[in-house]
C-alpha cells in the first residue's frame, strides 16, 4: 500500500518542477480556452518567424502571449476553487467567476492591440502584393 502523503511540501526543486508541469498539463488538457491560448501563441511565433519581425517585436509578443496564458490560468483557478466552495449558483460566486472571466478578455483585447501594431504593416505590404 502507497505511503499516505502526509504534507503538501515538496521534497525537492525537481518534485516542486513536476508538478508544476503537471498544472500545466492538466489546463491545457482540460480547458479549451487554455488550448485555444495556446495555439495563438504558436500561430502568433510563426507569424512573427514568417515576416521576420525583429527581436523586440518577438519579445513584446511574447510577454503578450505570457499575460493572456497567465490570466487564463488564474481564470482557471478561480473557477476551480468557486466549483469546490460551491455547485450551487450563488450571484458572488457569479461575480467572482465573471470578474476572473474579465481579467483574460482585457489581456486578449491587449495582446491583440499589440499584435496589430506588430503585423498590419507586414499583413498589408504583402496583401498590396
């Protein structure tokens, strides 16, 4: 029989980096608008690598993607933690979870201004083409 885990404390970097990823996993196996995230992100590098956009540029996207991917992951968590306080629908628990809801909509409305500003030159110069 498995000896029962006695603390929630990590025993070391590499158990506390384990489950880390395992957090991941888990969202962007069980949370479509994570998935979704995710695969802008890629879209979003590969347009970045197509048109050649400069290093800064890249970065800015990146930090983007990372604020859109991070309130997702919080949205999540909220969620999550609303669901185990309560099943029953309960108009703070509705507020709670819409608020957390908000904060990515911001984020995307964010990255997608600076996406814009990043690619319309490029997606423009090749359309006139």
């Amino acid at each position: 029989m498995p000896e029962e885990k006695k603390s929630w404390k990590n025993e070391n970097l590499f158990s506390s980096i384990k489950h880390a990823l395992f957090g991941i996993s888990h969202i962007l196996n069980h949370h479509y608008n994570a998935r979704l995230i995710f695969l802008s992100a890629i879209l979003t590098v590969a347009l970045g690598l197509y048109f050649g956009i400069s290093n800064l540029e890249m970065f800015v996207l990146g930090v983007a993607i990372m604020i859109v991917f991070i309130a997702e992951v919080i949205n999540t968590i909220v969620e999550d933690l609303s669901n185990l306080i309560t099943e029953e629908f309960h108009p703070k628990v509705k507020l709670i979870k819409d608020a957390a809801a908000g904060v990515v909509l911001v984020a995307v409305f964010f990255s997608a201004v600076l996406g814009y500003c990043v690619f319309i030159k490029r997606v423009m110069a090749l359309w006139k083409k």
